[in-house]
C-alpha cells in the first residue's frame, strides 16, 4: 500500500519516445518544482500534492480500482458479451437485431470511457498485465490501443491546448480550436457543423486515423518513432478481427442484409463518436480555458493543467459513472495514475486548494452548459475577428 500511495500527482513530463518503448504511459509519477523556489516554500503546487497524497494515506485506500471500478467492468462487459451472444442464439428479426447492434455500440461506448481510457494510464490495477489485458478494450472497439497511447500521453498530457503538440487540437483543417491555428473562411461556420463531424470521430479512427498516424505521421514525434513490428501485426489483426466481428459475420452466419448490417454499424459508430467526442472537447476547447504559446510559459505544471483544463457536471453522479469520471477532468490530469471512481473527493481538494491560493477553478454545472460554451468557443474562433 506504501508504495502505492506514494506521490499519487502526476504532472505528466516531458516522454522522450525511444524506439525500444512501446508502452508511453509514464511508469512513475513525478512533479516538476517551480523554477527559483525554495524547497520549504509552501506553494500552491506542493500544498496541493501534498494533500491529494494525504488523502489516499488517510483514507488508507489504493488509488487504483476499488470494488465500485470492478462493477463498471463487469457490466460493461457483460452487456457487450450479452448483446452479441443473444443476437447469435436467438436470431431476432431485423429490429430486435439492430435494438441488440446497438446495445453492442452502447457497451462499446462505456468500456472506451470508463475502462479503456484507465488502463491505458495504469490506472486500473498495480499488476501490470491487467492493465495491458483491459488495454485491448480499445482494440475490441477497432481502435488500436499501442497509438492511442502514443497520442494521449505523448501528443495530449504532456503538452495541452499547446497548437501543433496537443493531438487532441488537430482539426484538419475542418476545425479551428485554437487562436493559433491560421483561419479559413468556413471555419466560421464550425460552430453549425461541429456536431456533425464529430458524430464521425470513431469512424475516422477506425479507418484512416490509425493507419495515418502508423504510415503518414504528422507530428514529429511519430516521425521519429519506429514502432515494434508486433505492434503493425497487432493494428492489422485487431482491425481485422473488429471487422469481422461487426460486419462479416452478422451478414454470413444469420444471413442479415448488408444494408442492415451496415446501418446498424454506422448507429453505432454515430453514437460513440459523438458520445465520446463531447465527453473530452469540453474539457480543455471552451470559451475561458487558455491556449499557452509553449510549453514552458508556466513555471509549474499544474498551473498549466488549471489554466488549460476545466471541470463539469462534477455534483451529478450519473454523468460521472457514464462518462468515467472524465467530468473530474482536472482530477485526471493531476493524477492520471488515479482510478477515475476516487476522482470526486480529489476534485473537492484541487477546488478548494485552488480557491485558497487564488487560482482560478474552471468548471461548469451541467454537461449541456460545457457543450455550449465548447460551442461558443468554436464560434469566436470561426469568427474573422478573433485572430
């Protein structure tokens, strides 16, 4: 438990991506001091760790799953497993299968959020091969877990809201998401068309974003990165097996209609990309977050996370239990080592501690007023003049 307990914050360092790394998840936590203090100064950064640490030792609980996690992946998947085991042993009609398809998409949906997302930060479990086990519930959803990684920690924690570093503000030209970005003339409408594309998020992954990002890398990291060769059988096995599993089998073993089948897939992928595009755009893209020239322009990293990052829905624990804590969203990127399901008594410490050293706290009360102040934002960006 000592070990465990141990320096829970985690201000995500620079990862210096070597060949022979294939897992970038950072295996210790660690915290840049402030440039110039004092080790026995008092400052907001070390108040603050000091009291998410304290919290786990007091509490004498794991920062890692506790029963509460373990339920969510049992349901999850169960409810995916049981959507398709019935589809296969009761061979429903046209309705009923695709009522069942989309219950498939719903669990999809949950396990990307709720354990995906977490066993990719080791967060899950201090036994590192059940976090690389639950690691392919991304792969089970045709998104390849190994370049995820790469993306979220190298291209997203180490360098937020920072344009041309943060993956996460790569918009394509289609999007806008930060002042630094250069302008074009039907980014003034992306505030109109925003939900659309990004109903096609996983779509996008699944087809294009991988493999671009395998064979055609855009940032430099990924450029000087050579992957193992495991992980390219790994991509081409994994997608295969989603495919096969989504679209083939349905059509060959119940003799479905492609066009029902294929309907039911785009449902699905509808659902999830939207679901999981609006869970993480209105965290870090709204109108009173900061988008900082570069990534040295705060002394500390966690006054870039308070700066760039902001909260929602916090009070609801509905949303918190779907979205997998995600709403805590400054919680996470303090402690990303941290099971989401101990995010809300940490998110009570990062406020209150903030409050007290006068930093400001972002958040919003409901999920519906974040998604529209992320609107807002990409309105005031679309617009020619905010340069």
């Amino acid at each position: 438990m000592t070990s465990e307990i141990e320096s829970v914050v985690a201000l995500t360092p620079d990862i210096a991506l070597r060949p022979e790394v294939d897992d970038l998840v950072p295996s210790e936590p660690s915290l840049r001091q402030s440039a110039g203090t004092p080790s026995g100064v008092s400052t907001f950064p070390k108040v603050l760790r000091r009291r998410l640490d304290r919290f786990f030792a007091e509490q004498n609980i794991s920062p890692k799953a506790d029963r509460t996690m373990w339920v969510k992946i049992a349901v999850g998947l169960s409810v995916l497993a049981g959507s398709w085991i019935a589809i296969y042993a009761f061979k429903p009609d046209s309705w009923k299968f695709f009522a069942l398809y989309v219950l498939g998409g719903l669990a999809q949906t949950f396990l990307l959020l709720n354990i995906a997302h977490d066993s990719n930060h080791n967060a899950i479990s201090s036994v590192p091969l059940v976090n690389k086990s639950l690691n392919y519930a991304f792969d089970l959803c045709g998104i390849n877990s190994y370049m995820w990684r790469i993306l979220h920690h190298r291209g997203h924690h180490s360098c937020i809201n920072l344009h041309g570093e943060d993956d996460a503000l790569t918009g394509r030209g289609i999007f806008r998401f930060t002042p630094h970005e250069p302008r074009a003339r039907w980014h003034r409408f992306q505030h109109i068309y925003a939900l659309f594309f990004y109903a096609m998020f996983s779509l996008d992954y699944v087809f294009v974003r991988d493999f671009e990002a395998f064979f055609f890398p855009t940032h430099d990291y990924l450029k000087r990165t050579k992957h193992p060769a495991r992980e390219y059988a790994i991509l081409f096995a994994g997608k295969a097996f989603y495919i096969t599993y989504m679209l083939i089998l349905p059509m060959v073993l119940l003799g479905k209609s492609p066009w029902l089948v294929a309907g039911a897939f785009v449902m699905v992928h509808l659902i999830v990309g939207l679901s999981v595009s609006l869970v993480f755009q209105t965290t870090h893209t709204i109108d009173t977050t900061y988008f900082p020239e570069s990534r040295n322009e705060f002394d500390n990293g966690v006054y870039h996370i308070f700066a760039t990052t902001a909260d929602y829905a916090t009070s609801n624990p509905v949303v918190g239990w779907l979205a997998g804590g995600l709403n805590h969203h400054i919680a996470h990127h303090l402690c990303p080592f941290v099971c989401h399901t101990h995010y809300a008594p940490l998110t009570r410490i990062a406020r209150e501690t903030a409050e007290e050293f006068g930093v400001p706290y972002r958040q919003h009360p409901t999920m519906t007023r974040a998604i529209w102040h992320h609107l807002i934002l990409l309105k005031q960006l679309g617009n020619e003049t905010y340069l």
